[in-house]
C-alpha cells in the first residue's frame, strides 16, 4: 500500500478533524525514527498513518477491527498489523518489531506534544520548547488523557532516553507542512 492510498483510507473513515491531525503527527514521527534507522520510510508512514483510522467508527472493537479490514482489503504485511495490534496495550500483542516499538513509543507522546502546541497563542508546535514539553509531562493534570506511563515504556523499548525521544517527536512534528 502506497501513502496515497493510506491517507485517503484514513479520511474515509475517520471524520474528525483532531484524530486525522493525530495521524498525520504519529505518521511525521515514524518518518522520523524511519530515517534515523534507515528503515522503510514509506512502511513506517502508512503504518503510523493508519494505526488508529478504525477508531472512530469502531471504537469497541478498535484495532481488531481495523486490522481484519486491513487483512481483507489491502496488501499490507502482517508486519503492519501487528503494529497496529501492539500499539494497544489491551489486545496482548507483543511488540517484537522495531516498527511495533516505534509505534507504540510515538503514538502517546504526539498527543502531548499537539497538547503543547495548542495552548500557545500561535497554536505553533515549531515553537513548543523541549523545557516546556518536559514540564508539560510532569504536569499530571495538562493533557491527562495522555498515558505517561506508556510514553515512558515506549521510550525504554525504543532503547532512547525520554529526553532524547521527546526532542525527537517534537522535531518530527516541527517539520511537517502547516
């Protein structure tokens, strides 16, 4: 499945303006963490871009369900799927995978991070500072459906230091088109 495919997938079932922004940020951080590993950029995009595209039509059976619509309708390898499995901690997926402890890793802290960037003025994440997203993090009552938890996990399976991975979403998301 080629990007294209994936984002017009994802806006056919997914009718929210802020869960389509998710994406697109989980996807601009697994681009990232893909060109730093010299993995498949591509792969790790559409991965990230369709992690959670079922969620909002199906919220009770997500990501089981949009992984046997994955099955059924696409190309995709069962190395997506099983990330997109993984990335909930509920269905007992392990995360054996690179790409699975990427998702996992970035899909938490995007949130946060868009979280940052809203409560500015500008609404600009290029201006949200590390300083301020660590603080932001501490602060158990700022963006409190983000799981901290996880975004610590995430980071320990990734094998980054928390600092290092915040700063590396935070760039991530920085470069993505307005």
């Amino acid at each position: 499945m080629q990007r294209g495919d994936a984002y017009e997938l994802m806006l056919q079932f997914t009718p929210s303006e802020s869960l389509r922004r998710h994406m697109l940020n989980v996807e601009a951080a697994m681009r990232f963490y893909a060109r730093e590993w010299q993995e498949d950029e591509e792969l790790y995009a559409v991965t990230g871009l369709l992690h959670d595209f079922d969620y909002e039509l199906h919220p009770s059976e997500h990501p089981f369900w949009g992984v046997e619509y994955l099955r059924q309708h696409t190309d995709l390898g069962e190395d997506v799927l099983t990330a997109i499995l993984g990335h909930a901690t509920y269905s007992g997926v392990a995360r054996d995978t690179k790409l699975a402890r990427t998702l996992f890793a970035v899909d938490e802290l995007t949130g946060l991070v868009q979280a940052a960037a809203l409560v500015r003025p500008d609404k600009d994440v290029r201006q949200v500072e590390l300083g301020s997203l660590k603080k932001r993090f501490k602060n158990k009552a700022f963006a409190a459906g983000v799981n901290r938890e996880e975004v610590v996990q995430g980071a320990q399976e990734l094998g980054v230091d928390l600092d290092t991975h915040m700063a590396n979403v935070l760039k991530a998301m920085a470069g993505m088109e307005p």
